[in-house]
C-alpha cells in the first residue's frame, strides 16, 4: 500500500506517540500545544543541528544538514537533522550529482543525554527507513547525538525496532484517520510531559481536550 502525499504524518511525531498516544493525538489531531522548558531547550538546540537545508564534504564523507525525506509505504515526511554518506565505491549507492558511492548513516540529536524508552530510537528508524526507500539502499545502523554526554551512539536497526516503527505509523493512521484521541492513562510520565496543562491528567478520566474546553466555555457563557 501506499499512501497519498496529503496524507502524509510527521515523522518526529513517533518520539511523542511512543512517549504517549494520548499527548501525540492532542499535538498531532487536536493541535494543543504547551511550551515546557525541556521541549524548549530541545527545540533550540534541534535549531542548531539543521537550519535549511546545507551540505558539506570532509574528506570521504558528505555531510548534509536538515535533508527532507519520506516513506509512501509508511505515509510520513520529515527532516533529518543529519545524513552522512561514507564514500565505500564497493558497497554503497550512487547519490544524484556525485562521484563514486556511499552508504548512508543518519544522525539524530538529542539535547539531553540516552533515555530508558525507546522514542529515539525510533525516530532516528523512521529516518533510516525514509532514506532507504528514497535511495534504494540498506541502512544497518544509524547514530543518535546526545548533548550532555556529547558523544554519539550507534544504534543496530534491527527486525524488532523496524517493526515497531511501521506498527506506530500504521496504528497513528488509523487514529488521524477517525480524528480519535485516546483517553488519559496516568503514568510517571505525565510528570514530565509539555501537555500537562492541556491534557489535564488528573481531572480529565472520560473527556478529550476538547470536550472538555467547549464544556468550560459553555458553563462560562451561560453564567
Ligand atoms: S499528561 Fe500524561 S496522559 Fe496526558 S498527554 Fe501527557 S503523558 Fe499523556
């Protein structure tokens, strides 16, 4: 199968659904969104890793900044913040307008340092799975960036994370398509999360977002 262009998700959309399903579809479906200070500073220092689109060549290895990609087959688009291309004539692919070729490693970064779940991961997946359709190619592994540690970590793109990725995008087609937002599930994760204010874990049991705000403004309307 593949999907229409206009109907295509955001990619980094798949850190925020495997955080949470309920803050993915207040962001994604219902267009709430809170600044916090980790989503903030995250955002800066993303600003840093890609502005526009640019590339560069170190020796044997392209470095392109901010590259758009896509999957039809999974229905996303987004921008990787890093692409690397290592010049290896025997195993790599041939890049449009360059000598020789290269295999291909994309680079996430990450404000702050290695996590326990797996939003990463994931995202950084996603990317690899976008250029290897894109550029006919396989992607064994990519890297993720971390601030605080300021060091990069490899990351075997396996059966088992590719699987994961298609399953979320598949399951975040099937919420966009019927505009549903899961109801709250209270988790230590709450704690930490931008849409807090919004989502209102410990009032809002049965509500959405929005039922939840038209019921606000009709209560306030009738006084
Ligand atoms: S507050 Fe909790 S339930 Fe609500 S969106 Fe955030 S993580 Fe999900």
């Amino acid at each position: 199968m593949e999907y229409k262009e206009e109907d295509y998700l955001m990619l980094s959309g798949i850190q925020h659904f495997s955080f949470c399903r309920r803050q993915w579809a207040l962001i994604h479906i219902e267009q709430q969104w809170d600044d916090n200070v980790r989503t903030v500073e995250g955002n800066l220092f993303h600003k840093k890793a890609h502005d526009g689109y640019s590339s560069e060549k170190r020796k044997d290895v392209i470095i392109s900044r901010g590259m758009p990609v896509f999957s039809r087959s999974m229905g996303v688009s987004g921008i990787c913040d890093i692409v690397e291309f290592h010049r290896d004539d025997k195993n790599g692919v041939s890049i449009h307008g360059r000598e020789g070729k290269y295999l291909v490693y994309p680079v996430e970064y990450k404000k702050g340092q290695p996590k326990e779940n797996e939003a990463d991961i994931l995202q950084m997946a996603a990317q690899a799975m976008c250029l290897e359709e894109m550029l006919e190619c396989g992607i064994p592994k990519g890297y993720l960036f971390y601030g605080e540690i300021r060091r990069r970590i490899a990351v075997t793109l396996d059966e088992e994370i590719r699987r994961q990725v298609r399953d979320a995008f598949e399951e975040m087609h099937q919420y966009f398509r019927r505009r549903y937002t899961p109801k709250v599930r209270r988790t230590k994760a709450c704690n930490a999360c931008s849409l807090k204010n919004t989502c209102l874990p410990q009032l809002m049991k049965h509500l959405s977002a929005r039922e939840y705000i038209s019921g606000r403004l009709g209560e306030e309307g009738e006084q």
